[in-house]
C-alpha cells in the first residue's frame, strides 16, 4: 500500500513538472509571436480604387445577368449618382439609403441600397434628392444591389 502511494505521487508530482515546463515553454513562444507582431511595421493603408460607373448602366448590368455584374464588380469601390428612395435601417440597425437611377416617385424597377456604418451621414438628407454615393458592392438580393461601406461624396 505504501509502494502505490509513492508511485502515485511520483506521477503527481511528475505530471505537474510537466505542466509547468509546459506553460514556461509554451509562453515563452507566445511571446515571441507577439514581440514579431509588434517590431513589424504596419503597411500604409491605401486608399481603395473607385470606379465610377452610371447607376442606369449599373443597375442595368445587374438586371440582365446578375452572375456576370457581381464577378465584375463584386468586391470593388463604385461611385454613383442616383435619388433617395428611402433612408431607414435594417432589422439589424444598420443604417442604409434606398437608392433609385431616376427621380420618378414611383419608380418600381431595381435600385441600390448602400449601407453605411454611421447614420449621422445620413440625418440631413432627404427622400427625393438627388445624392453621390461611394461604396464597396457586395451581391443582388430580391431586387437591391448591395452595397457596403457606403459615404455620401455630394448631396
């Protein structure tokens, strides 16, 4: 019985000096992970490519082959003129303008929704004015093109 013991505590005691080189070791390479991170100096953050594109040719683009807009513009930085539909947010609070290529009122075909990360761009605009937008495009869905990231460039 006493033989057991010890053996028992031999293992404990030996598993907790492996825990321990374990965590010593173990942080010692974390450490240097993090000391690569911090020496490395940060890229300049370009600013994106924007392209400007027509919002009738846009939308028209989207409208004829979906597949063939989003691999070309999927991704990428657009600008566009267009009129305020809506300005409003989601289910999920974020903020957006419903964008449409025309000024009719009634207008029923595709328009472009832009979401925007701050509504305080958005506070002073109005339905039916005519707007310049930029924004990163995403995919069509149930009629919108999509569009994140957005900023207002001229109101």
């Amino acid at each position: 019985m006493i033989k057991l013991k010890k053996l028992f505590k031999y293992i404990l005691i030996g598993f907790v000096g492996l825990l321990v080189l374990g965590a010593v070791f173990g942080g010692s390479s974390k450490d240097k992970g993090t000391e690569n991170k911090a020496t490395t100096k940060p890229e300049a953050q370009k600013a994106p490519e924007v392209q400007k594109v027509e919002i009738l040719t846009f939308v028209k683009e989207f409208d004829e082959n979906q597949l063939s807009a989003e691999d070309k513009y999927k991704g990428k930085y657009v600008e566009f003129s267009g009129y305020i539909k809506n300005i409003s947010e989601d289910i999920t609070g974020s903020p957006y303008l419903s964008i449409n290529p025309k000024p009719d009122q009634y207008y029923f075909g595709t328009y472009v929704q832009c979401f925007f990360k701050d509504k305080s761009e958005l506070t002073a605009l109005k339905n039916g004015q005519k707007i310049t937008v930029q924004g990163k495009v995403d995919s069509q869905t149930l009629g919108n093109i999509l569009i994140k990231d957005c900023k207002v460039v001229t109101q």
